[in-house]
C-alpha cells in the first residue's frame, strides 16, 4: 500500500502543475492554430519603410486588445494610448480635429481567420473595420515570428501605405 501512495504523490503532483495556466496553454500549443486561441494584450507596433526606417504608428506605449476563438472568428483594436476626448461628448458631433486624431491613432477590425502551418501565418479574412479601404479584400497574411505560451509576435508586410508592421502582444491575465 505504501508503494502505491509513494508512486501517486508525484503523479498528482505532476498533474496538478499541468493545470496551472502558463503550462497548460504550452502544453496544448502543439499547433500554432492552439497556441493564438484566447485573448493578447498590445505591447509594441512598429512600422518600417523599404529604406529601413522605423517608426511607431500607435506611440510608443500602445493599447489594444486581440482575440482568437476557437471557431475562427477574431477581433481586434488598437490604438494610441490617449485619445482624445470629444468635447461635444458626442460621436456624430466631434471637431474636424478630433474625428482626425481618433481614425489616425487608432483601428480596429474583425473576421474570420485560418492558420497556415507550415508556412507560420495567419491569413485574416477582415468582416468589419473602423478602416472600410480594408474590406472586400483578399485575406490578409500575418507571418508569425514568435509564439509562446505568454507571447505572440507577427508582422503584416502588407499594409496600405506600404509598410511592414510589427507587432508584439502578451497573453491577457485572466479576469
């Protein structure tokens, strides 16, 4: 009996640290598709031109939120850290000035997406965004470049304005 409960202890042991949220979520990333799946905070966006200049199109301490669910529907915002307020308090009576700084600081869209293993991207088919040129297009590749259990990183060599973005986000805490 003594030999069974000494073999039990660290088998439990074992399985209760599998339990614990960073090691079950690496654990179960066995695909790229499993490890995207939940909810990323925003902590860097850069941009860089052909000539190798950068930039930071959302400032240098950047907000947004980004959501994979398992039924291949996504979500996502980003913008500045401040925005401004509207005066007004009022979305259809914001200043010329106002209306500007909120759609050059921030974006947000949602679709659905796929997830190409073998070439380590995400291909997003955007169904909405607070940036209408982006709609109707064909999907849109991400190129995963770093993926743990607490940090995902891409890049977007596609954007309108010719730019590469890159983006790096940490797994939301839970509530």
């Amino acid at each position: 009996m003594f030999r069974r409960t000494g073999l039990a202890l660290p088998g439990a042991m074992m399985l209760a640290l599998s339990c614990l949220p960073g090691r079950r979520a690496a654990a179960q990333a066995a695909t790229l598709g499993d490890g995207i799946l939940g909810t990323w905070t925003l902590v860097s966006a850069t941009s860089q031109r052909e000539d190798g200049t950068r930039g930071e199109p959302f400032g240098p301490n950047p907000k947004g939120v980004m959501m994979f669910a398992r039924d291949g529907h996504f979500s996502l915002f980003q913008s500045r850290a401040e925005l401004p307020r509207l005066a007004a308090n009022d979305r259809a009576r914001a200043t010329p000035e106002e209306a500007m700084a909120v759609v050059r600081d921030s974006i947000a869209y949602y679709g659905t997406y796929t997830v190409d293993e073998a070439g380590r991207s995400l291909w997003l088919r955007l169904e909405g965004s607070t940036y209408a040129n982006l709609l109707g297009d064909a999907p849109q590749r991400r190129i995963i470049n770093r993926l743990t259990a607490t940090e995902l990183a891409f890049s977007n060599p596609r954007t309108p304005n010719g730019l590469t973005l890159h983006a790096a986000w940490r797994r939301a805490p839970p509530p």
